[in-house]
C-alpha cells in the first residue's frame, strides 16, 4: 500500500504542500506551470510566458494566508486564501499496475 493518505480519500485528487513539491519537481523551473485559458478567464494571473501561480496545501504564515508556488516555480509565495488570481493544480496517484498490463 502507498502511504500516501490521499489514496484513502473518496476522491484521489488532492493539492500538493511545499514538501511534495520540493520532492516531485527536481528545481523551481519544472514546478511552473502554463495556465488554460479557460482559469485565465476566470481571473488567473499569468507572466509573460503564459505561466501561473499555484495554491499549496498547508498553513499560511497567518491564519488568512494560504501557500503557492509562484510564477518562477518557487515555493515560500503566500497570498490571502481569498486572493482569486491564483490557480489551482492538483494532484492524483495512479497506482503503477494500473498503467501497465503485463
């Protein structure tokens, strides 16, 4: 079993904290990430690459502020939870067996 305790959630989507995010993306510039046009419409922040902040899981450094990942990929961004211009970008494990048939 993964220890992961998302996989016991009802729903396997969940949003990453700054740990995961230092542990799955290996530098700052593969955590970016290129913002659809359908979350730029609704009010999504983009660089002028196109790319966007993201929403971390975890405590903010005050009890209104949420974490994120910031336009260069780096984590330690913190914005009130109710600032509507940050993205979301969730997570989902997939267990390996299910994507290889042997």
């Amino acid at each position: 079993l993964h220890p992961h305790p998302a996989l016991k959630a009802a729903a396997p989507l969940f949003i990453l904290d700054a740990e995961e995010v230092g542990r799955y993306f290996a530098k700052p510039s593969l955590a970016r990430v290129e913002l659809l046009p359908s979350a730029i419409a609704a009010g999504g922040y983009v660089d002028n690459e196109g790319c966007g902040c993201w929403w971390l899981r975890g405590p903010g450094r005050t009890p209104e502020e949420a974490p994120l990942v910031g336009f260069d990929g780096s984590r330690g961004y913190y914005k009130p939870a109710t600032y509507a211009h940050v993205a979301l970008r969730p997570a989902l494990w997939v267990a390996y067996a299910t994507l290889v048939r042997g």
